[in-house]
C-alpha cells in the first residue's frame, strides 16, 4: 500500500502539461494505513459541513448509482482483506460499516474511500464536460460551490495559464476517454497547514516572517495528488479520483535528489503560477532551507 506522497518533479525546468500515465483498473484506489483515519475524518465533515463537501444536484442520480456500484463491486474483489460486502452493507476492516442503499449515492461513495470523487458530465454532443456532482472532503484550496456545474476551462479559470497552454487539450482529453483506458496524473504543492480540508489559500503574496530555515522543515508540507480518471460506460459520466499524500517538507528534502529537484522547479517556475500557489508567503527560508540540503 502507498503510505508515502508521490513525488512527481523531475530533473529539469518547472513545465506545466497533463502528463497522463495509463491507469491499471485493479490500482484505481489505493487505501493505506491512514484509511480508518481518513474515512473518520470524512463523516465529521459530512455530519459539520454538509453542504460544503457533498454536491448531488437532481439529474446525476444515475451516474452517482453507477459509480457507486462500481466502487462496491471492485473493492471486495481487489480488497478482501479490508472490504466485505454484506446485502447492502459494506464492512471496511473491524468495525466500520456503511449502508449501501443511503442517498445520495456519490456521499455514499465518497464514505467508502480516502479518494474524494467528482462525477464530470457532459450536456450533449460536443459540449464540455461539467462538474455535475461530488464529495469532496479534502480539497487542495479550492471550494466545491464554486466550481459546481462550470465546465473545466471555468472551473480551471483562476489557474494561471491554463486557457492558453491546456484548455482545448484537456476538453479534447474528456469527449475522447475510453471506459477501457482510465488514466492518471499527479499534482503537488506545498502549504502550512496539514489538515486535509483546504478550501482556501490560493494567491497569497504576502511574506510571512514566522518561517525560518531551521524550523521550516516541520511547518510547510508537500502535498501531492494522485488524480485519476474513469469512464463509466453506462451513462458516460467520468469519475474524477482525487487521493491526497502529504509528509512534511523536511521529509522531502531528506533526499538530496529530490530536495534538487524541488528547487530547480520552484526556481524556474512561472511567476503567475508561482503566486497562485502562495509560495511567496515562504519563498526565502523555503530557498535556503533547500539549498543546504542538495
């Protein structure tokens, strides 16, 4: 099981592409250690911020049952070992069960997984793809309100770039997946809080003089995405899996390669991406920190 963040920063220059990678179904979700945790998590945010993490708007009934009956079949089957369907119960490890029959449905998938899932829809032939329903309890500084219902040049409006650099490929990329090539990507930053729910924090650029080289290392957390995306072939919605892994800075840079690497991109990295991420608010001690461990 991957219990450690996914580091995707290669040797060279910070770029921004898709980078897909082909996904085999049998990885789809990947649970761990953390997933008891995680999945408690999950229902204090349901049960305190309902509204905030969950988005089933009527008309996605059919694709969040899809999606739901996607996830309880694959997970007894990949999982024995943590998942036992029981009638309309599934039981994950020794004590934690969830009724299967609850509404709506993509909640219900949502609870089963440390995944957060957005079903992507599109309206007709040609149209883009929309954000039609979710659960969304671990965002990365985005708000679900927000974005619910846009289609991705929208959702992705604040994204320095984006429009120009990747809007046309990722609409093409969603009207052209196949239900039998899922695929995934992976994307990072770093913030100063660990908690798992970040619905905010984009587009700071302020300094904050409370950072300091020698303490920075435990106080600034790498945060990476693991992003997936499936096609259920009955209502052609796509799934879009988002599974977060994070570890402190300091756990990062105990690698030299990686502090490198880590460097190099935020050093090259576009200055409008680089605000949007609020790195300024940790740039110098962030540099220096770094530098002393390549």
């Amino acid at each position: 099981m991957q219990t450690q963040p996914l580091f995707p920063i290669e040797d060279g220059p910070w770029r921004m592409a898709m980078a897909l990678r082909p996904l085999d179904p049998a990885e789809w979700i990947q649970p761990d250690h953390l997933l008891e945790e995680q999945l408690a998590e999950k229902d204090r945010l349901i049960a305190e911020r309902r509204s905030e993490v969950t988005a089933a708007p009527p008309g996605t009934e059919a694709a969040q049952s899809e999606l739901l009956a996607r996830l309880a079949a694959h997970l007894p089957a990949r999982f024995p070992e943590i998942y036992r369907r029981d009638g309309d119960v599934m039981r994950i490890g020794d004590a934690r069960t969830v009724p299967l029959d609850d509404l709506p449905a993509i909640e219900t998938a949502g609870r089963l997984v440390q995944e957060d899932l957005c079903l992507m829809q599109s309206p007709g032939d040609g149209e883009p793809y929309r954000l039609t329903a979710a659960s969304l309890c671990f965002p990365t500084r985005w708000r679900l309100a927000d974005k619910l219902g846009k289609p991705m040049q929208a959702i992705h409006g604040p994204v320095p770039l984006y429009a120009e650099r990747m809007g046309r490929q990722v609409d093409r990329f969603f009207q052209h997946l196949k239900a039998d090539k899922p695929v995934w990507r992976i994307n990072w930053s770093l913030i100063d809080d660990p908690a798992l729910f970040q619905p905010t924090g984009h587009g700071l650029t302020e300094e904050d003089l409370r950072f300091r080289p020698e303490s920075i290392g435990g106080e600034v957390w790498f945060r990476s995405e693991r992003q997936t995306l499936l096609r259920l072939p009955e209502t052609q919605a796509v799934v879009f899996g988002i599974r977060i892994y994070q570890t402190t800075l300091g756990e990062v840079a105990n690698d030299p390669v990686r502090a490198r690497r880590l460097l190099e991109s935020i050093r090259t990295m576009a200055p409008e991406m680089y605000a949007y991420k609020s790195f300024a608010v940790f740039r110098r001690p962030l540099e220096t920190f770094l530098e002393a461990r390549v």
